[in-house]
C-alpha cells in the first residue's frame, strides 16, 4: 500500500521488537526442514503450540502451518494427476510457487510486516 505523502513508498512497518520478528521469520523458514526430510508442517506446529501467548508469533505460526498444509494437499493433487499428464506441469509450479513464497514470507516478517499467503487454505483459526 502507497500514499501520496510517502511519495510512492509503502507505509513504515510497524513496531515490532526485534526477537519477535526473527522467531517470526524463523517459522516461515522453518517449512525448509522439509529438505531434510521433516515435513514443512512441523517448524510452524511447534512454535505456535510452544509461542501461543504472543500474538504476533501466534499468527505467523498458524499462517505459516496453514499455507504449509495447503501446499501439501496441492503437491499431493499435483503428483497424483501425473498419472493424466497435467502433473508434469502442476508439480514443478507447486514447488516452485511454495519456495518463492516462504521466502517472500520470510523477508516480509523480518521487515516488520504481517505477511497473508496467497493460495492458503484456513485450517487452523
């Protein structure tokens, strides 16, 4: 979001301490565990049943376990409809969309921002 008064530039992040912003994007990296053979679910499960008193952390972890949960049900989808060739194309666009948006979630945490996945699915409210 711009104004005028920022001359094009978006609107200040808001305050938010430091410690906070980094568990923040701490659980929106945490999905990479996946590369190591964790499920992308488990970072974001654990820091919200461990940080449910912050609201702030609460809400990055719930954010980050539900698009994690809709990405896998869409990987699954995806790897499934192999079999009618559509996943040749599907999977790769899953993956890829997936790693894009974990970081961009990532970067937008460490500035400060509430970052909304797009394409997410609201298992956990």
């Amino acid at each position: 979001m711009t104004t005028e008064a920022n001359n094009g530039y978006a609107d200040p992040a808001p305050q938010v301490p430091s410690d906070q912003r980094n568990w923040a994007t701490l659980t929106h990296l945490s999905a990479f565990s996946t590369f190591l053979g964790v499920p992308p679910v488990v970072g974001p499960l654990v820091m919200w049943l461990l940080r449910r008193d912050d609201p702030y952390l609460e809400y990055h972890a719930k954010e980050a376990l539900n698009f994690n949960i809709s990405f896998m049900i869409y990987g699954v989808i995806a790897a499934i409809s192999i079999i009618a060739l559509v996943g040749i194309l599907a999977l790769p666009a899953v993956l890829i969309a997936w790693f894009v948006l974990v970081i961009k979630a990532a970067i937008e945490t460490s500035n400060g921002y509430d970052y909304e996945y797009p394409f997410t699915m609201r298992f956990v409210k």
